[in-house]
C-alpha cells in the first residue's frame, strides 16, 4: 500500500523546526499557548508501520494520527521520537519538552491520546522517568496494553467472530495452568480487585498515575477481554454446548484450523 502524503504543515510560532528551519524541536522553554490553537491539518488515518530515517520524515509520517488535535499533541509525538533516538541515556532535547507537556497539558492531552501513543507515553516513562515510583507505575500501565495486544492478536488471528454476549459456552471452565483456574464471571471479583489495586498504584505516583487510569480505562471500554468479562460479571452463564456440538467444532478447527 503506498504511503498517502501528508498535508502541507502551517507555520507554528516558536517551532521552526516543524517546516524544516533548523533542528526539529523547538527550545524547551516554548510557549505552548499558541500550539493549543492550531490544529494537526488532515484529513486523519493511521499511516503505513515503518521507520524513517530522517526525524523529520519519520514525524510528518506520523502526524495524519492526530490531525484536528492541537499542535501540542504533534510535539509530545516529536519529542518521544526525539528521545527515543538519542543515545546513551536517552537525554535528548525531547526529554524537557515530553516532561513539560505531561506537566502543564495534563489530563487533557491525555484523552486526546490514542491508546497507541498513550503506550508510547507510559513507555518513555518507564525508561526515564524521574524516581523508581514513576517508572514501576509506567511499567504497569505499558505491561497493561502489551498483555492486551497480545490477547487480542491471537483471537484477531486465530479465533472465529463470534457474537457477545455469548450464547453458548465451549465448556464449563476449570483448570488452565501452572493451577491457575478460569475467572468465574458469576460470582468472582477477580476484575473489580485488579481495578481496586490499579487505582491505589496510580495514587501513588502524579506523573505516571493518570497515565495508567487513562490507559485502565480505555481497555475496560474498548472491545478487549477485561470488557467482553466485565460486560457478563455477575450474569449467569451461558449453556454449555452439548458433547456432539463440541466434537463437530472440535473435528473443524482441527480440519480447516
């Protein structure tokens, strides 16, 4: 599929960069006022997985995912590229700025956030946050959508559609490994005391905190297994298929599977 071009960047007051006048980062001390007002021109779609050599390149490849956001959301972007390709330790010149914007945009760009770039953020804070608390609490809230991914590239690759709530069940639960048993959606409380521990973990830190909370959030509200489960918790099971259904789905996926 060809890479869509993107369109034409405006000029951005104290960002030179952005156009190609000199170094692609502004200075850290940048207002940010102005960048609240101008929007990421569109049109808006998620680009071609690649890495650029050229910094510059590589971001203008990027910024269609934030088109009609605030030029500060295309910055937080830079910034993470930038740092993410310094050497050594990681501190570049995006360092200040990503620490600023997390400071001084809070909450708000947050939730402008996709879950993509909110595992970038949680990602570049477990690496340079700046205290062991911001960086194991970074490190969950990036362990969360990794182990979500993964789930869900499985069932996205391996498992049949199926309709939710389910009508049926494939069995009746049990054993899975290592003696970890399947959650019990009837009566457990497996998901209410993972989000209870999320919340008192998230507490503990002001900077990754409000990371986890939003990337928490978003997996229990996407089409995810934390929300296929919590959608059925405290509901009565589905009937189990009878043994001959299970044979014929169990003689397909061998067949065709």
């Amino acid at each position: 599929m060809p890479e869509q071009k993107h369109a034409p960047m405006p000029e951005v007051p104290g960002w030179p960069g952005l156009n190609g006048a000199g170094p692609l980062l502004p200075p850290a001390d940048i207002d940010f006022a102005p960048l609240r007002a101008i929007p990421v021109p569109g049109p808006r779609h998620q680009p071609p997985l690649g890495w650029r050599r050229d910094p510059r390149a590589h971001l203008l490849a990027l910024a269609p995912e934030f088109a009609g956001q605030p030029m500060t959301d295309l910055l937080l972007a830079a910034a993470i590229v930038d740092i993410r390709r310094a050497t050594g330790a990681g501190q570049g010149a995006g360092l200040p700025l990503f620490t600023r914007l997390l400071e001084e945009e809070g909450p708000a760009l947050l939730k402008r956030l996709t879950l993509r770039w909110l595992r970038s953020v949680s990602d570049t804070l477990a690496d340079h946050g700046t205290n062991p608390a911001t960086r194991a609490v970074a490190m969950t809230a990036s362990s969360l959508v990794t182990l979500t991914v993964a789930a869900e590239t499985e069932r996205k690759l391996y498992t049949p559609r199926r309709p939710w709530p389910p009508r049926a069940a494939f069995s009746h639960g049990g054993l899975l490994f290592d003696g970890l048993r399947t959650f019990h959606s009837e009566t457990g409380d497996m998901l209410d005391n993972f989000a209870a521990r999320l919340e008192t973990l998230a507490a503990t830190d002001d900077t990754a905190g409000p990371v986890l909370r939003e990337i928490h959030r978003r997996l229990r509200a996407g089409d995810t297994v934390l929300y296929r489960l919590s959608a059925i918790q405290g509901k009565p099971l589905p009937p189990t298929l009878g043994r001959a259904k299970r044979r014929l789905l169990a003689w397909l996926t061998r067949r065709f599977l």
